[in-house]
C-alpha cells in the first residue's frame, strides 16, 4: 500500500546501490510494481558486479560501477550493498543533494538518524537530514505487530525468539541451502562455503558476532532498534535468533508482557484494523501463518494469539514476514513514499 495521498510535482532520478544484490533485485521489481514517479533508474554495485544487466519496464539496464559522479543529479538513493558501503558513500551521495535510504546497520543507532517503520513511526521520516535509516529485518516485523498493540494498552516487556531464513544472508547463501539440500538427499556430506554451517536439513544459533554480554548482534540489533522506532527506551526486550533451512521469510514467536491484563479478542481486534498485518488464524484446523503464506507478499502475517497461562498480563502470538520485501526492500519504498509530497 501507498503511505502519500499525492504525487510530487515530478518524476525522481533514482539510484540503487547494491543492485545485483537479493534486497537491491527486489527494489527495482517494487519500483515498477508500484508505479513508483521515476524519471531515470542506476543501478549501482561493486566493479565485480558491473556490466551486469537487470530487467526494467521491458528492457535492459546496465548496472554501473559505484563512483562519485553517479550521484549526480540524483534525488534519492536505496542504498542496500553493506554497512562499510554505505559508510564509504555517504557524503558523496548527501554532497551531490541526494536523500540516502540506508538499508543496513551503519546508522541506524545515530540519535542523528530518523530509524523508520512507516506503520509506526512515520512522522519520523520528516526529520531527516539526508539519510534514513531502514531498520533490520527481524525488527520491521516485530514492531509492525507490536505497535497497534502498544497503543491501547502500555507493553512492559517481550520476549522474542526468530527462526530466520537463508534470505537474510543474501542471495548466495539462498543458492548455498538449494545446493546442500540436493547434496544432503544424494547421501553426500554439505560444506557450507557462505554460511559457518551447512542449513541444509539443520539449523543453527544466529552466526553475528557475540557481544559482550552473550548476545550476539542479531538480538541486540532487535533490543536496540525496537526501543529506539516504538519510543520505549525503557522497555524490556530479550531476544534469540535462530537460523532455520527456510529459503525466503522470516517467523517470531512473541511473548508480550503488558501493564494490565488484555484480552485476546481485544488484540485480534487491533491487529486486524492495523496497516500492514494479515491475521491468519484457523483454530479448528490448527493452522497458522507460515512462511510459504507470506513469501513475495507485502503484509506480515500473524496468529495463534493466545492468553500466556504462566502470566495474567501477557499475550503470546505468531508472526511471519518476508525478509526481502517487508523485512527490507518494501519498508525503504514505503519511507519514500511518505516523502514524496516533499522530494
């Protein structure tokens, strides 16, 4: 859906940065599909990916090799090619006047940086100053179904454990699980090459650095970025992400503490007048969102809401999402369009 009641008064030179990636191929496939007003479309990504071509409206685009000059009259950039990356072009692309849509972790902890959910904190967006923070993905999800909650009644606590596809390492290691899958059903024994382990058959703890205090960076990226988009610096978060053999969408189980009992009728309610969410709840036959339910989909799908029979106050729930579409190259479109009467 469109976050802007109106078109800006011309078409946007675009640029794509990490265009031959996952996250950057999904961009561009939403840019047309939305009708998003563009006037020219780069792609941009390393040398190695140059000369590469990508489908465009019904023709071929040549992805160029990043440099200076292609920000160049351009009005907004998608920048999903890594944080170090994003980093490296940052003052060229906000020298040339051009608003920055970051996609990875670079700033999205700068108190300097707008770190934006369009379904929860849009107002947000319109305090940039050249750069946009799109947070990660597990946290997108999260956030979309935790906030109608919030608003009717305080939330004082979440406990969330993620069961994150091969998508959220990237294109390659998508390939990498297809190809151990068919080595593992051939009797062989799979080598992982992208990932530290094979995900073929097997799952494994998230494999982002531990921090200091045995989390490793996937959760703290959740702890830090879900208190940072709902405005709730003092909300308790613990987080544990996994690593599943799913090829594209990601899944959470959530257990929310709230400040007083709330009703599961009364949650199903707000979930389901909520922007974004997809309710999918078939009791009788026990069926629930699953990750082929929302792959190439836009909403985040949740169910099994449920009283929590070890707490009064809390709530426990479902939720999958694509990581590629709303968990990332969605969300950042969808921040675009919310500037675009401004742009």
């Amino acid at each position: 859906m469109s976050f802007t009641n109106c078109l800006p008064p011309r078409p946007l030179n675009i640029a794509v940065l990490g265009a031959s990636g996952a996250v950057g191929r999904e961009l561009i496939e939403l840019l047309e599909t939305r009708s998003f007003p563009i006037n020219e479309l780069r792609l941009l990504s390393s040398a190695r990916s140059s000369g590469m071509k990508q489908a465009w409206k019904g023709k071929d685009l040549t992805i160029r090799e990043v440099k200076s000059e292609e920000f160049r009259n351009i009005d907004l950039v998608f920048a999903s090619a890594g944080g170090s990356v994003s980093k490296q072009w940052k003052k060229d692309i906000n020298f040339h006047g051009a608003l920055m849509i970051d996609n990875s972790s670079a700033f999205r902890m700068d108190p300097d940086v707008p770190l934006v959910v369009p379904e929860v904190n849009p107002k947000e967006a319109f305090t940039h100053k050249g750069i946009i923070a799109n947070p990660n993905c597990t946290t997108i999800l999260l956030t979309v179904v935790l906030s109608p909650l919030a608003s009717l009644v305080p939330i004082k606590r979440v406990v969330v454990s993620t069961y994150q596809s091969a998508s959220g390492a990237g294109a390659k290691a998508m390939e990498e699980l297809k190809q151990l899958s068919n080595e593992v059903l051939k009797g062989k024994i799979p080598k992982s090459k992208i990932l530290p382990y094979s995900l073929a058959f097997n799952l494994f703890l998230h494999n982002s650095p531990l921090q200091e205090n045995n989390y490793c960076e996937e959760e703290m990226k959740m702890v830090n970025e879900t208190k940072k988009i709902m405005a709730l610096p003092d909300l308790s978060l613990t987080a544990t992400c996994v690593r599943v053999p799913v090829l594209r969408a990601h899944s959470e189980a959530v257990n929310i503490e709230f400040s007083e009992p709330y009703s599961v009728e009364h949650a199903r309610q707000a979930l389901q007048a909520a922007q974004g969410i997809e309710l999918l709840e078939q009791i009788e036959e026990n069926r629930f969102p699953m990750p082929n339910d929302v792959t190439g989909k836009d909403n985040v799908a949740v169910g099994r809401i449920r009283q929590d029979i070890s707490h009064a106050n809390c709530l426990e729930l479902w939720l999958c999402g694509d990581q590629i579409r709303k968990g990332a190259a969605l969300n950042a479109i969808q921040i675009a369009e919310l500037l675009l009467p401004v742009l």
